[in-house]
C-alpha cells in the first residue's frame, strides 16, 4: 500500500481534483492506477516474453 507519494504542484492538484469526481480518496485513486499499470506492464511483458520464445 502506498504510504507517501510526492508529486509536484500541478500534478498534484490534477490528481486531487480527478479523486474528486470519482469520490475517491487521493490515495485509493493514485492506488488504482498504479494496480492498473503494473498488470499492463506484466502482460506486455508476458507478450514479449511469448514472441521471443516462438520467433
């Protein structure tokens, strides 16, 4: 679990505002996307690691 997380100004304050709509914590809203990205990431992964093996 994210325990601290520092941004800049900007962004920052995008993020809040975003939470905001979704009437979420800031930290469950930055939570859910970084969930969302790593299982990106694993199966772009996942992917590559498939076409290396059969080409």
């Amino acid at each position: 679990m994210i325990k601290h997380l520092t941004l800049d100004g900007k962004l920052h304050k995008r993020i809040r505002i975003e939470a905001a709509k979704q009437e979420k914590t800031m930290k469950d809203f930055v939570s859910e996307i970084l969930i969302k990205e790593i299982k990106n990431s694993e199966e772009e992964n996942n992917v590559k690691k498939k076409e290396k093996r059969s080409g």
